[in-house]
C-alpha cells in the first residue's frame, strides 16, 4: 500500500476538516488514521493515507492540496510517506 501523510496548519475556523475531507473523497483517497488539535486558537492535522487509488498524478494533488489551502486560510502539504520519514528521522 502506498500512503501518504497530510499536515494542515493555521487559524482554526469552522470547516477546516471538511473542506479536507471532501476534497480527499471526491478524488478517492482513503484516511488510514488522523490526529488534530487546536492549540491557543490555531489548528494542527495530521493524516496519514491511502493513495493506491488516487485517479491522478500525485504532483497535482499535491498542487491542488496546496490551492485549497490557500482558499481556506490554512497550509496543506502532502508526501509519500518514505519522503516523511526520512526527513523526520533523528
């Protein structure tokens, strides 16, 4: 399985999650696991998912990831999992 890890960051507002959610289920991307929290007024997520079955090139969704968040107010990034990984190893 190929997976995916999502990060959202910024301003908590009303629909963060689903703006996200929508987006990753129209382009049929499968949420494995997730974690958020809202800390002093600002919200983080994490997501890790599933994007064996992603329609499109991975560059474009992480392009349009990056347009949604714009839209929204908030940071949206998206990695292979083996980037992730890599780049947070001690």
């Amino acid at each position: 399985m190929k997976r995916g890890i999502i990060t959202v960051v910024g301003k908590d507002r009303v629909g963060i999650i689903s703006e996200v959610c929508s987006y990753l289920a129209k382009d049929n991307i499968n949420i494995l696991d997730i974690s958020q929290t809202i800390v002093q007024g600002f919200f983080n997520m994490m997501m890790i998912v599933d994007v064996n079955d992603i329609t499109k090139p991975f560059g474009e969704v992480v392009d349009e990831l990056d347009k949604l968040g714009n839209k929204i107010g908030v940071t949206i990034k998206l990695q292979h999992e083996e980037i992730f990984n890599k780049m947070h190893r001690l």
